[in-house]
C-alpha cells in the first residue's frame, strides 16, 4: 500500500469518529485497490484492538502497555529505541522481532521488565512505517533462485530476487552488487521478495561516492509523474485571488541578494529607527494541503546536493521560477517587518501575507562594490538602500555574537543561509552580504516562534540540546595537548556556548585549526524538530525558535508558513464576539495583549496531531541527509587522499577508548581506528581520566594530541571505517607517571560500529 499505518493513525483521532470515506479521502485512495487495502488495514488493526469500529466509523483505541519506538541494531543485538532520551531502551530477542527490520518504526510491548543489570525485553507488536524501501546487496545464486544478500550487517537475512514484469536475466548478475527494490516484505515464513532496480558493479569501491550513497540512503532521483504534472497546471504568473487579504508592498523597493527562491529586503529609515522587511517566497500559495504534490515533498523533508547531484524538495520550476521573487513579477510572499534601533536591537515586528515586486536582482558582490563604487546606471534607491544594509549587517552580527551565536570558520554555509543541520553558523567575516542574510535570516525565525509560542499556536519548533559534558571535556583536553591557551572550567558554572566561542578564536590561531574545528563541530547535538519550544545552544537562545525562510529548501520551513496562514485566517482576534475592543494578531504587541484561546480546541488539536506526525517525518529525513551528506565527504576524501590498503601516513590521537584510538590522518579529515589488539609490544590499560592507554610493562603512553605513524589495513568504502595499525614510533616518550592505579585489565571484545561510526549502547 502506498501509505503506512502511521499516517493512517494521522487521520485517526482517540476522541473522534471518522468515517471510511474521510480516510479514503485523506490517503489519496482513488483506485478500488487502495480502497480495499485501506479496509484490509482497518479489519486487522481492529483485531488488534488498536482501532474501534462504532456505526461503521473508526476511531484509534489508545493502548498504555504499547509504546512508539524505532528499530536499532547494535552489535548483532536489536533494540526498540524512543525518541525520549530518557527513556531506557528495549531488548528485542529473534522472535520478538518477528518480521521488523532495522530502523523501522514500531510498537512494542514488554514482555520482561529489567532485572539487575539486564535490559527489559520486548516484542513487536506492529509495524507503522518501514523505513527500508531498496538496499545494496550481494547477487547469489541458490537451488530456489536469485538471491540478494545485504551488505549492510544488520540485516541478515536474504532478499528473494524475481525477474520483474520484464523478464530480466539475474545470471550474469551473480556477485555484483545491485540495489534491490524491495516490493514485497517478509510475510509469515515467507521471505522478502524484490527485484534489481540498478547494477553497481563488482566492487563496492567502483561505484562513483554519489550513486553509492544514494543507493545506500534510498535518495530520491526524479519527481513522480503525478507531481510533474501538478507543476505543469500551474499558472507562470501569480491570479492574485486573495489579494484582498494580502498586505500589498508592490511599491516599496525591494531587493534580492542571490537566487530567487532567497529572500528578498526593503528597509525604511526613520530616524534613530530603521524598519527591515524580509520578504519569504510564499510557498503555500501554490501548494494544496494534502495534494499530490504536498506529500511527495513531506517524503523528501528537505533539499541538499551530493556534489553535483541535488536532492530537492520541490521541483526546480517551483521553486525558481513560479513561486521564486524574480525582478518585475508580483508574487505572494510572507513578510516579517522588523523594527530595529540603533544598535540592532528588536523593538517590534509584525508578520503579514503580503504581494512583492523584486525591483532588483543583486549579487552578493554589489554589497561591497556598490558601497564605494556603484555604478552609474543604478537606480538611487538601490544605492540608498545598500548603503543602509551594509553598516545593518556588521551591528546584527555583532549583536549576534555577543548573545553567544557559535560562529565556526571553514564550515560550508547552508544554502538555507541560517543554523543549517547542524545548528552552528558558518563564519561570514568580509562577506557583507552572507552577514546580513544570514543574520536577518535568524532574527524571522525568532520573531515567528516567539509570536507563535506566544501565541500558544502549535508549530515545528526548533531545539538543540547542550552538548555532553563528556564529549567537551575530551575535546579540551585535546586542545590543551595541542597547546591551545584555554581557562580552567569552573566546576558550579554550566557549559555554554562563551565556552565553545573561546575555543573556537584559540583553535582558529592554531597550526592545526583544519583538525580542531571539524571535530568541534562533531560534539555538538544535533538540533532537531519538536512540537514544544526549547533553547537553541549554537545560537545562545533560551526562548522560542523554528525554520520558516527557506520554504523551497525545508518542508518544516513551508508547514511554519501554512500554521501562520492559519493564525490570521482563523484567529479569534477577540475574547468574544459582544467584545468591542479587537487585537492586531499579525503585530508583537498582540503577544501580550491575548488572553484568550486564538485558536479552537478542536483547531488546535488537529493541527498538534499533525505537527506531531511532521515532526517525526522530518526528523528522519534530517538524519538520513546527515548520514549521506557525511558519507559523500568520507567517501570523497577517501578517493582525493587515495587511502588504500598498505598507504602509510602520519596522524594525531583525536579519541582514546579501551578498545583503541582514532587516529586523524594528516592532511585529511579522515579517521582511522588502531584496535588495542594491534598493539602486540605490551598490554594497554585503559585510563578514563587521562584519555589514554598506559603500557603495563613499558608505561608507554597514548593520549590525545599524540603524533603517531600509521599505516592502513583495512579500508570499508560502504561504511567509510579505516582499520590501521602503527608502523613507527610516536613523538612522546614513555611516561608511567600519571597519578593513578591502575585498573583491571579491560575485557577484548569486537568493535561494533553502527552506520555514523559510533559505538552504540545496549
């Protein structure tokens, strides 16, 4: 079927009948297939007492003994994972399993509750959502077949290949490595069916980094035809049908730095005042909710590119040319209108639909040019208006980072030009233009949080956790060995992120900056979506924050706009209809004037049960495009470096562990693991404290900071791991002397990996 169970309990509310024609309605069930898919999925859920049937409506039982989680393998183990940190994690034997696959997303009963220093234990109850589609696999022959044998380690189990409706010959196929499209999943005793949608080759490492990865993560390639085709309809020039509820700012001269799916300015000046409009290409004004079109870009989540390959979210004509603020065309848009004194501070902003009209088309450069020197033939109220923008930009990124914004140099900017994925900014010093975007872009997504947190509106919001003490102390103390000049930690101060901004200006100066910063990116938690508000670390945020200015790159960006459409459409501006007195519910001041439900209760539960479901979506897809993003880099450095098997290098012990030490390969970013069990000359003792192994016999010492030579053993292009082992002697000399007793002898075990190169925790 082409929807989940979990979208179908989307649709499907505790307190609320729905009717069979709603859901059919809702899931874009249009055939006489999907309709009795539909009913064979609501005749089992209902066996499973997780859905009630009353008057031929449904609605979803809840159940407390069940739990959402997701599937993680981790050491030939499989665990239920949730998403709550807190929450303790779930062994799941063979049989408890049952036919769930890893990463899935389930619901899991316990069988068995902890007992001592045993996990509890559960089993699968239900499957809501796979999240394996195709996977790269071994090609072999057997006496029932074809075969499919998965490269990826947890799962074990063969895939049955069929010839497909075209007859494909599978025999010269056999030990290549193809992706299997998976169209039937493991029913019963019977195995998992697919068929070869793409031969790689004979050899992992002879597929180019873009085709492995996007095979490895599912990345998807061309829109369906049913999208195409909605694009198509759409008309090139904006109907202006609801220009009546529009604010209409065609006269105001506006700007645009960069592409035209970007924002576009217009700034006021008034005195001591200057009053900054970012105007958001609106997105929603062409998009359905729940449209063919709506949901193929909730499955994509986000755009990123792999090079030169673009995953995008929307279809490029979309994006740049209907819905994209291109000079001399009238196009909806969102407006937030910022008021700002002196010294950049906000005094007041309001959020308004609105019609712009780009008067130019600016590129970044013409910042700094124009400035001095603009050309003749520029229109005065361009000029004026860099003039302006320019000296704007310098004080709102000064402001920013006295607030406590992370800036980190070397680091690629987003092309959504604000936190990105991973919640840091990319320094933008002597990039007047990048500034000034990048800073506006983050002080719209503060207002709209704020005035819909305010607002007790539901929404996407955006949190970052602090990151783990741990973690920053080992990197300190890489840095302190590295000889970076950095204040002792005062042990009644929490971590912030003046810590990390001190950290980031010493390693900036250090010879070895292009190794430091890198791995300081890597401590911090990544942000992710929530339906509550939270504080943002790399941003030095305790209040409300989401993504709302890059709506043809983010799909949380486009469902913020759609809930705003939604506050000023059906928003009670009022207590009560016999009240007299109204409130401006587009403008700051209104936060704190409402006392009152803006929104309906069964408005406002709708559209948290949604948000909810979004927030899950995209949060996989926020990781899946880490992982690949990550992948392509390892396996490009790979290739740039030529690391192979017998290549002897020189590197720096960036991360000690009982099992052994990563080593950073000089002149790359690349890490390389030296297992304890390489070391033959002494047994290693693992001190925690120092970050180091000690040498019973020899006192030889690897700690952080280190310089050792290397030479590689073993290299694994799917998973991007790097086995080495040492070949000279490293800068240090051997120092007993470190002030503690030793430890027992750690007990060998095999290093487990998950995918992103972190051990995993039972």
């Amino acid at each position: 079927m082409h929807f989940s169970v979990a979208e179908l309990f989307t649709h499907l509310p505790d307190e609320k009948l729905v009717a069979p024609k709603a859901l059919e309605k809702k899931l874009l069930c249009e055939t006489e297939t999907d309709r009795q898919t539909l009913k064979i999925a609501l005749d089992a859920l209902e066996k499973l007492e997780l859905v009630a049937r009353e008057y031929g409506k449904y609605r979803r039982v809840p159940n407390e003994e069940f739990f959402e989680a997701r599937i993680r393998y981790s050491r030939g183990s499989y665990w239920a994972v949730r998403e709550d940190p807190a929450a303790e994690n779930v062994y799941l034997s063979q049989r408890g399993l049952g036919t769930a696959w890893n990463g899935d997303r389930v619901l899991v009963r316990v069988t068995r509750k902890r007992r001592g220093r045993h996990s509890p234990e559960g089993e699968v109850i239900l499957i809501l959502e796979r999240a394996i589609h195709a996977l790269l696999a071994w090609v072999r022959a057997a006496e029932t077949g074809y075969l499919a044998k998965p490269i990826d380690e947890s799962l074990t189990f063969p895939v049955q290949l069929d010839p497909g409706p075209e007859e494909q010959d599978l025999a010269p196929l056999v030990d290549h490595l193809v992706q299997v499209r998976i169209w039937r999943y493991p029913l019963g005793q019977r195995p998992a069916v697919g068929v070869v949608q793409r031969v790689l080759g004979q050899d992992v490492g002879s597929s180019s980094a873009a085709d492995l990865v996007g095979c490895k993560h599912e990345l998807p390639n061309a829109f369906p035809d049913v999208a195409q085709a909605a694009v198509a309809a759409l008309p090139s020039t904006w109907p202006a049908a609801d220009l009546d509820q529009r604010l209409d700012l065609r006269d105001t001269w506006t700007v645009t730095l960069g592409t035209a799916a970007g924002l576009a300015l217009s700034l006021i000046s008034n005195g001591a005042t200057s009053q900054v409009a970012v105007h958001i290409p609106d997105l929603t004004a062409w998009v359905e909710p729940d449209s063919p079109l709506d949901r193929e870009a909730q499955q994509r989540g986000l755009a990123f590119h792999l090079g030169e390959r673009q995953i995008d979210l929307w279809p490029a004509r979309l994006v740049d040319e209907i819905a994209g603020l291109v000079p001399g065309q009238d196009r909806p848009a969102v407006t937030v209108r910022l008021t700002l004194d002196d010294q950049a501070q906000v005094t007041e902003y309001d959020i308004w639909p609105s019609v712009v009209r780009v008067d130019q088309a600016l590129a970044p450069d013409d910042l700094t040019t124009w400035l001095t020197n603009p050309p003749g033939d520029a229109p005065p109220a361009a000029v004026a208006l860099v003039q302006a923008l320019v000296p704007l930009a310098e004080r709102l990124q000064a402001r920013q980072l006295q607030r406590g914004c992370l800036a980190i140099p070397g680091i690629e900017a987003p092309a959504t030009w604000d936190d990105g994925l991973k919640g840091a900014l990319a320094a933008t010093t002597g990039r007047p233009a990048d500034a000034l975007v990048q800073s506006l872009a983050l002080l719209v997504n503060q207002a709209v949080a704020t005035h819909l947190a305010a607002l007790q509106v539901p929404a996407l919001y955006r949190q970052q956790a602090s990151p783990n003490p741990v973690d920053w102390e080992r990197l300190r103390q890489l840095g302190l060995n590295l000889g970076l000049n950095l204040p002792e930690p005062q042990p009644e101060t929490p971590l912030g992120s003046g810590d990390y901004q001190a950290w980031v200006r010493e390693a900036a100066e250090n010879p070895q900056a292009n190794l430091l910063l890198p791995l300081l990116l890597e401590t911090l938690a990544n942000p992710i979506y929530s339906t509550e508000p939270g504080a943002q670390f790399s941003l030095g945020l305790t209040g409300a924050y989401l993504h709302c200015t890059a709506p043809g790159q983010r799909y949380g960006d486009f469902a913020n706009l759609r809930i705003l459409h939604t506050l000023f459409r059906d928003g009670k501006d009022r207590k009560s209809s016999r009240a007299k007195e109204r409130v401006d519910l587009h403008h700051s001041g209104c936060q704190t004037q409402v006392q009152w439900p803006v929104l309906t209760p069964t408005m406002t539960e709708e559209i948290s049960r949604w948000v909810a479901a979004t927030v899950s979506r995209l949060q996989d897809r926020e990781r899946v495009a880490r992982q690949a993003l990550e992948d392509y880099r390892q396996l490009g450095w790979l290739e740039q470096h030529q690391v192979a098997a017998g290549r002897v290098f020189t590197g720096v012990l960036v991360d000690v562990e009982s099992y052994g030490f990563f080593v950073a390969l000089a002149g790359s970013p690349l890490q390389g693991l030296v297992h304890v069990t390489a070391l033959k000359d002494d047994w290693y003792e693992y001190r925690s404290r120092q970050y180091s192994l000690v040498g019973r016999r020899s006192g030889r010492v690897f700690n952080l900071g280190l310089t050792v030579e290397v030479q590689v053993k073993k290299v694994d292009h799917y998973r991007q791991q790097i086995e080495l082992v040492l070949t000279g002697q490293t800068t240090a000399d051997a120092n007993p002397a470190l002030g503690e007793t030793p430890e027992p002898p750690p007990p060998e075990f095999p290093l487990d990996l998950d995918e992103s190169g972190y051990t995993l925790d039972g």
